[in-house]
C-alpha cells in the first residue's frame, strides 16, 4: 500500500447546465485509514486480468495509435491534477 493516499469522505453529484452534463464532486481526507475490506478489495483488483473487447479496446501504439495518443493525454491531465493535490 502507499505511504500516503486520499480517501473519499463525500461525493456530490452537481448537474452544470451551461455544460450540460453532470459534474462528481469529492471530499478528500489525507492519510486516512483503509479499512480491511477495501484493501481485500485494492488486493483483489490488482490480480484481476485485463479483457480486451468492442467496449474497452486495446490500446496499443502501432494498432490502434489515436487510442493511445487519447491514453497519454488522460495520464497527462491526471497527473496535473494530483500534483496540484499534492501541493
């Protein structure tokens, strides 16, 4: 497990109009604790294998390289975001 995490205290659910779509709010508490059943969960996950399918393609560089290119960008804004987290 990590040093150091964030768990979710709240959530809301905020309907934006001018976006029309639907925006998830978190509450975050650092370095809470995990309880026994979420980190069998966490531990059970990571053993899950990977299915490729129509819903969920594989994203391979040569194969598929517009899916990949979407995959790095998403790491990109991903971790902006938790490095402002971080701060």
């Amino acid at each position: 497990m990590p040093d150091k995490f964030f768990k979710m205290d709240a959530m809301d659910f905020i309907w934006d109009e001018e976006k029309n779509r639907m925006e998830i709010r978190y509450q975050l508490k650092e370095d809470a604790k995990l309880t026994e059943e979420q980190i069998r969960e966490i531990e059970a996950a990571r053993n899950c294998s990977y299915v490729a399918d129509d819903d969920c393609p594989e994203i391979d560089p040569e194969k598929t390289p517009e899916l990949y290119e979407g995959f790095l960008k998403s790491l990109g804004e991903r971790n902006r975001k938790l490095s402002k987290l971080a701060l």
